[in-house]
C-alpha cells in the first residue's frame, strides 16, 4: 500500500536516452514496516525498457524517524543511476 504518493523524478546528467525514477514509500498489508523504494526505469540504444531498484526496509512505528532515508537517498539514486540491468542478464545467461 501507498504509505505517501511517490516522487517522480529524471536526471539532469544522464548517459541513458531515457531515464526516471520513482520514489515510493509503500507499508506492508500487515503494517509491520514501510519499504522506501527508488525505481529506476532507462532505456538505452535499444527499444527495451529496463528497471532496476532499491528498497530499504524501516520498522513501523507511529512516529517513524526517516532521518536515515533522507541521508541517504542522493547516494541510492546515484549507486541506481551507475547499475546497468545488463550487467546482471549477460552473468545470469551465463
């Protein structure tokens, strides 16, 4: 479920032809803890579309401290935006 409506967000430098991230904060059906998640859609010089991502669990608590997701989701984004899912594919075929 939808903890906040997610952030929608492009990069200013790039190397992919197209590239956006989203940022959601989802809670889990049983309420037991909120996934911070950064998606990361890119296409490069085919026409696939291809997505990579990150998630970070935090504890539910009625007064949940977001102070680690804050500190560190400008390195997430930038360790997402250095991925490359075909990195993964090409060991995985392998």
């Amino acid at each position: 479920m939808f903890a906040m409506k997610p952030d929608v967000l492009q990069s200013k430098n790039s190397t992919a032809k197209e590239e956006v991230y989203f940022c959601m904060l989802l809670l889990a059906p049983d309420k037991s803890h909120y996934e911070y998640v950064v998606n990361r859609f890119y296409r490069d010089n085919d026409t696939s579309v291809k997505s990579v991502f990150y998630s970070h669990r935090i504890p539910f608590s009625d007064q949940v401290n977001f102070n680690e997701v804050m500190d560190n989701r400008a390195n997430w984004l930038k360790q997402l935006q250095d991925k490359k899912v075909e990195e993964y594919i090409a060991e995985s075929i392998h």
